[in-house]
C-alpha cells in the first residue's frame, strides 16, 4: 500500500526578513493549506523536530555553527553572505528544516510510510561542511544520508538532485565516499557555477559523483531521457538501499531564476518515475526533499504535481522517448568508465 507522508510545519515561516529575497516565507504559506485541504485523508501530517547538534556536526563543523550563531546576532542580516540571510531565529529553523527531514527519515525506514516529502525551508544543497551560501544553511540531504548511515547501517544511498543549480553542498560531503551515489542535473554556467561533467568523485568515491549540466532551454523531453537512463541503467546498477532526492522546482519555465523550460507537468512524471525506481529497488523508500523554487505559483502548482505521481496509481513505465540533444551529453561522459549506460 502506498503511504505518503508529507513535513509540514508552520515554524518554518520563522526564517525571514524585512527585505526584498527570493527565499521567503511566501514560497510556502499558501501551499501548506492546499496541500492539507486537497490531500486530506490520503497522507499522513508529520511534524518536524529539531536536529540534534551531533547529527548536524557529522556534516558541518563546529566552528562553522558558531560562525553562523555570530552573524546572526549582528545587526546586518547579509553580515555573512549576501544572499544567505541571517536573523535571529534562521539557525533554530535550519534546524528544525534538518530534523524534519530525519523524523521523515525514520518513519520511512520503519515503514510507518513508504514515501516522504519534507515541504522545508530554509534549502540546504548549497551548504557546504565549512560554509552556508546560496539560501542555505544547513544541508538537510546530507544530514539525512549521515543519519541513515549511521542509525540503519545503510551504505548505498542515492541522492539525485534535480534543482536547477548544482548542489555543490552535497558533493563535497560525499565527494570521496563510495557509500553514497550523487547524481545532479543542473543547468550549466549557473550559480554556483560548479557540476561540471569531470567532477566524478576521488579515491574510494571515484565514480560516484555523477554530474549532468544542461544547456539553457532544455526542457521536459531532453530531462525526462536523461532522468530515465540514469534511473534505468545507473541506479539499477547501483540497487540503492534507500533514494533521497533533492527537489528544485527552479527550473520550471515560469520561474525566471534559471533558463530551463520545465513545466509542471515535468515534475509528476519525474516523481513517477523515481517512484517506479524506488518500489523496485528498495522497499519503496523513497524521500523527497524541498530545494528551491521562487516563483509561489509555479512552485505551488509543480508540489502538487510532485505529490500526484508520489500517490496516483500508474498503469505502466513511463515513457522515454529519445532526445538527440540529450543524448549528445551522455555519449562521452566519464561516468561510462564505471557505470554501464
């Protein structure tokens, strides 16, 4: 039976700031009474709980967090970066984003649910072991995988990140380790202009970082091949024992962030298809996590989409039609020496 639960937790409106941002509470504020109102009766509320210290330092260091608690009590917010605001209770938020995020994690694993989507803010890709940046702070995937690993024994966790901005955070923290499989799509030339093609892991993770930058106006037939070979072929290999996915709706064509040309209807067919991937390879575990997205509506109309294929029924595999400019990316990427395409 599929069992969805979905984070949410009006708390997460506590981060924000008097000043014009893209990361704001707006992003969320409408969408939680919509997805309580059109759901009702078919998913499970969860609640979030703050992130213990020790979790959170198995991925960012100590002093980092003491940088972070320093900026936000000065007077300017941007003190510490000039996107990545800091107030009063944004480390308190980023901790309850964090633990959110675990307390999904463990009623996956104990089967309490079989999907989660942990409706989050403030991001967490961009955050790096030593520095937040990019609207992040704390770097909720990483948190989760370190948590899984350490709590349920787990050593083959995939991440697939399809936020329309590489997640620099999240490769560095597995970037040498073959316990956890990271694949991004992202758009190319973007911030934080890294994910290049040759970013591949090192030693023990060589291989296991598996970057695919797009051009601008890719849209939803040239990501839906390259989602699906990699889900079909890649992932099969690696038979992941739980798929945590980084969920960016930055990409959709309406949000004017990024170049891509994703439309809503993109998102359900991704979350379908990773669904499909999940129920075959790993007891359905599957948790999908909030990224970015800075257009409400789009954000808000793409969410819904997410959850749609995370509990509709299907009749079949979705389709992957070939797509000559896609598959130009893959014909001579490095992943072909350690992975069979």
């Amino acid at each position: 039976m599929n069992k969805l639960g979905i984070l949410l937790d009006d708390r997460y409106f506590e981060h924000c700031i008097n000043r014009p941002s893209p990361e704001n509470p707006g992003r969320l504020r409408r969408l939680f009474p919509t997805v309580k109102e059109r759901y009702n009766g078919s998913i499970t509320l969860v609640a979030a709980r703050e992130a213990h210290t020790a979790d959170i330092e198995r991925v960012h260091s100590g002093f980092y967090l003491s940088q972070i608690r320093n900026h936000a009590a000065r007077n300017d917010p941007f003190s510490y970066d000039r996107d990545t605001y800091l107030m009063d209770r944004s480390l308190e938020t980023a901790r309850l984003a964090a633990g959110g995020c675990l307390e999904l994690a463990d009623k996956v694993m104990d089967a309490a649910i079989s999907h989660g989507f942990a409706l989050i803010r403030p991001p967490g890709h961009h955050a790096e072991p030593g520095r937040g940046m990019g609207f992040c702070i704390l770097n909720n995937v990483a948190i989760t995988a370190r948590y899984l690993q350490r709590v349920y024994g787990l050593n083959r966790i995939l991440i697939i990140d399809f936020d329309v901005h590489h997640g620099n955070g999240t490769q560095e923290c597995f970037y040498d380790s073959d316990k956890v499989l990271f694949v991004s799509l992202h758009q190319r030339d973007l911030f934080p202009f890294s994910g290049g093609s040759d970013e591949i892991g090192s030693d023990s993770g060589l291989g296991f970082t598996v970057n695919i930058p797009v051009y601008s106006q890719f849209g939803d037939p040239e990501y839906t091949y390259l989602l699906g070979k990699l889900m079909h072929n890649l992932v099969e290999q690696y038979l992941p024992q739980i798929i945590l996915v980084s969920a960016g709706y930055d990409g959709h064509q309406d949000d004017s962030i990024s170049g891509t040309l994703l439309t809503t209807r993109w998102f359900q067919t991704a979350a379908t298809l990773i669904r499909q991937c999940a129920e075959d390879l790993c007891d359905s575990r599957l948790l999908f996590v909030l990224e970015g997205g800075y257009n409400p509506e789009s954000l808000e109309k793409s969410v819904l989409a997410t959850i749609d294929g995370l509990l509709l029924p299907t009749t079949g595999r979705v389709g992957i039609l070939h797509s000559e400019r896609a598959a130009t990316l893959l014909a001579n990427h490095p992943l072909h020496h350690f992975w069979t395409l």
